[in-house]
C-alpha cells in the first residue's frame, strides 16, 4: 500500500508539493480552503482592469485529476505535528507525512480597515480594483501605495507587487489622459525599500520614480492609517484618497495555536531540507516556513516550489531508507519580473552576482505569457521548462 500525504494549503508550495509527491508514488490529499489556486504576480492586472479572476486562477480540481492527488477544499482549523494530522471542517485528517504550506498570516496595522491590499484573499484585489476605478472615473486624487516589513522576520516583505502596481497604475493613467490629474506617492518605512532586489535594483526603481513623478516617503515607521491617508511616527501624515498597503507576513493563526516549532515571528522551523526538527514525517514549505539563508533572503513563489521540490524528495529517500538528502539553501535566490505595464525589467539576484535588464514593451508580454505558460504547465498542456 502506498505511503500517504496530507499536503495543506493550495497555494504555489503546496500544489507544487502535492504534484511531486504524487510522482514519487505517495497518496496524496491536498487542502485547500479554495477551489483555486490564485495566481498572485499576475493579479495586479485586476485591479487595473486588465484580467479578470478567472484569467489569473487555476482549477485545482482540474490538476489534482491530471496529476493523479484528492482535493479537499475546505478551512484548516487546527494542526498535529505530532500526530501528522490536521482538522479540516471538523473532520481530522492524518498521513504518513504532513506537508504544512499554509503560507502566512499578515501583520494588522492599526486603522487597516481603511486601507485596501493585493497579496491577500482575491475579493481584496477585487475590491481595490473597483476602488481605483471609482476614483479614476472622478478625473482627479491622490494614490498612494506601499507595503511593510516585519522585524522579527525580515524575510517576510512582499514589496515588489506594491513597485508594479504603482507602474502599471502610473501607465494606465498616462494611456487615459489622466496623469497630470493625480498624484502618486510610493511609501515604505525602510530607507531604501526594495534593497533585497540589490543596489542596481534600488537605483533604477529610485530614477523610474523619478522620471514619472511618482513622489516617496521612506524611512519613516508607519504607525496608522485613517480614512484619509497614512500617519507616520515623526507626526507627520500622507494625505491619500486611495491607499494600497501590503503588510508584511507574520506566521499563521493555525500555525502558532498548533505544536509546531516556531521562529519569533511563528513561522514554522525546519532543518535545510525542510523537515521539521523532532517530528519524523512533518515538513514546510513556502510562506508558512521559517526561511533561513543570506540577509537578502525573500519569500518568493519560485522558493516555495524549490522547498516543495526538496520536502518530497526528502520524503521519498526517507521511506526508501536512502541516507542522502537535497537542501534547498543552494537554490536560493531573489527572480522577479517586474512589470510595468508598458516593460519590465528582469531582475535577479543570488549568492555571486546582482543583475537587472530593462525590458521595454517585451517584458510586460514576457510576464502576461508566463502566467499563461504556469497554468498550461500545471495541467501537463505544455512542458515545465528548468527554472521556470
């Protein structure tokens, strides 16, 4: 009888989890608390109208029946390492091995209900997106955007959606006649934001603000938001018709109330091949672990399938009795394209070099293309290319 996996979460480390498992002959349920997978570089293009939910979804159902895994959609409610267990609409699930790709919780800033977000649930896209809208139809305001860093965690920032959003708002305002009409501020408590990216990154973002207009506001802690703007802890204000924040991650609600090992910040510890330390079976992957590596170090989507990769692996040499074990430190590195809606710009950065290749035009199809291409990809219609 094959070995059983119980895989939670839906997002890129747990599908990419789910699928490698099962190609390692396990039996494999994947929990999802939604029946898609949301494909979040490319839903920046909701908020600007240029996609719908349904262009930057994938049907989970549809790949769990490619790739051979059950689909269980529903709300995780409570973990056991211990037990490889997890309860799923009050039902208790086990396994031989227990795969936590929950991703993360988000820090809550006070006054945050005044504020709208990517890089959460897509009904805050959704809404952002009819937010900026509204607004454009009344000709004239202020925008402002940014996203937060967690001390406890540094690995934990989610800035570059917030650099394309604000590009790609910046075009479409400039495609409709309207740019000279609002003003766009970019906001961030650290003294260069984006720093993660490398100082090639950091200087281009900086001279792109500068050619388009686009007003800054660093270095300074935010402390508030309120119906009109943002409040900053030397007392001084962002006054903003439409805030866009993305707060930084912090561990998961069901991942602090379970036994889980934790970092500061309730993240999930786990050992360089993404086991979790003193609990045979258990593994994490993705946002819903604690990340470990250089100081640059980010949580990205390509990192939470390098882990999903290394975690079944591991699995798999575990139940063969094979002593060797992949790690996925080596593979870690910061890949972004960052569109801007008229290009993008490649940018990379690892362990020996910083690189960032302006792409006019052909980037912004390069990145419209690889959501395209993950979703084919996904369901076996074309080939997985290497790195991608």
């Amino acid at each position: 009888m094959a070995k059983t996996a119980l895989v939670l979460g839906g997002g890129f480390g747990g599908l990419e989890s789910a699928i490698q498992l099962r190609r390692h002959g396990f039996a494999v349920t994947l929990v999802s608390e939604r029946p898609f997978l949301f494909v979040y570089p490319t839903s920046i293009w909701m908020v600007t109208g240029e996609a719908r939910l349904e262009d930057v979804s994938l049907d989970l159902g549809a790949v769990a029946r490619r790739h051979g895994f059950s689909l269980r959609v529903g709300k995780v409610d409570a973990i056991s390492a211990a037990a490889r267990s997890a309860v799923v609409a009050g039902e208790t699930l086990r396994a031989d091995h227990l795969v936590v790709a929950l991703g993360g919780g988000k820090l809550a800033p006070k006054g945050g209900e005044h504020v709208h977000t990517i890089c959460g649930a897509p009904e805050a896209t959704a809404r952002l997106g009819a937010a900026l809208q509204a607004l454009l139809a009344k000709g004239a305001g202020r925008i402002a955007m940014g996203f937060g860093g967690n001390p406890k965690d540094p690995s934990a920032v989610r800035g570059g959606p917030a650099f394309e959003l604000m590009f790609n708002v910046d075009t479409l305002l400039r495609r409709r006649g309207l740019r000279d009409r609002f003003e766009l501020t970019f906001f961030a408590p650290m003294a260069s934001p984006g720093a993660r990216m490398g100082e090639k990154a950091v200087a281009a973002i900086r001279s792109m603000f500068g050619k388009l207009g686009i007003a800054t506001r660093f270095g300074k802690k935010i402390t508030a938001f309120d119906a009109a703007g943002v409040l900053f802890e030397d007392g001084g204000r962002l006054d903003a018709d439409l805030v866009m924040f993305i707060a930084a991650g912090d561990g998961h609600p069901v991942v602090k109330a379970s036994d889980l090992p934790r970092n500061e910040a309730g993240f999930v510890t786990v050992d360089g091949g993404c086991a979790v330390p003193g609990f045979p079976g258990a593994w994490a992957v993705g946002d819903a672990a604690a990340l470990e590596g250089p100081e640059w170090r980010a949580k990205q989507g390509h990192v939470a399938e390098v882990m999903a990769r290394v975690a079944a692996e591991n699995a798999a040499a575990f139940e063969e009795g094979r002593p060797e074990r992949k790690g996925y430190a080596e593979h870690l590195n910061i890949l972004c394209l960052m569109d801007m809606g008229n290009g993008a710009a490649w940018v990379h950065r690892d362990a020996h070099r910083q690189r960032m290749i302006p792409l006019p035009v052909v980037g912004h199809w390069m990145k419209k293309g690889w959501g395209t291409y993950y979703r084919l990809s996904k369901l076996r219609r074309v080939p997985r290319l290497p790195g991608m």
